[in-house]
C-alpha cells in the first residue's frame, strides 16, 4: 500500500481529492479509512514509514481527535488537508507535525505531486 486516506466524511471538495489520488494509484496500493478508531487500528498494523497518510480534515473536532493519535502519526509521512485557514485550526494541525500541509480549496496539482515525490523518496531509501 503506498498511500491511506483517512476523511471521517466525504464532501464534495474532498471526493474531489479522492478521485485525484484514485487516479494515482491502483485500488492494491490505496487504502481509505472513514473512521478514527479504524485508523487506529491500522497504524498500529503497519511498518514505520509505510504508507504515507493522506488526511482530510472537515472540521476542529475532527483535529482534536486525531490528536490523540500523533504519537501513531509521528512514524509515518503525513500529509494534512486542512478546512480552513483560522489560526486555530493550524496551531492544532502543527501537533500533529505534517511533512506537508493544505488546505481543502487548495490546488490539487501540488497535493498530486507531494504525494508522487513522498511515494518516490520512499522507494528510493
């Protein structure tokens, strides 16, 4: 698996994001969580450094929950898509220390390539 998508709801902007890294990768190497303890579980499964993880997040509440899981998210590359810009919401996303951060009104094409070159340095070492 290359890449695990986690977003607990699926907006229209966000299955906008899915379909583009749907696009990227075969159904073998993706996998898509919908719920926190799911995504737990999971983590705790697999080897350090794989996959990158893609989260969504649609809102604060959402955030705070993952927080709970940083020291899980802290093995792995970790790419957020935040909802919003409010000093908030980025103070607690930082806990969690993504190797690259966006917003859900973002330009896909950046998120496309971060995923590529994060997928390409992986298999590279």
């Amino acid at each position: 698996m290359d890449v695990m998508i986690y977003s607990s709801e699926i907006g229209e902007r966000a299955k906008d994001i899915r379909a583009t890294v749907e696009k990227l990768f075969p159904p073998d190497r993706l996998d898509i969580v919908r719920s926190i303890d799911l995504l737990s579980d999971r983590l705790q499964r697999i080897k350090e450094g794989e996959p990158v993880i893609l989260i969504l997040i649609c809102s604060n509440e959402d955030l705070i929950d993952l927080v709970s899981l940083r020291e899980l998210l802290h093995r792995f590359r970790l790419v957020l898509v935040l909802p919003d810009a409010e000093d908030t919401t980025i103070s607690l996303a930082h806990r969690l220390r993504p190797n690259y951060l966006t917003y859900i009104h973002g330009d896909p094409g950046h998120l496309k390539a971060v995923l590529l070159k994060m997928i390409e340095q992986r298999e590279a070492v």
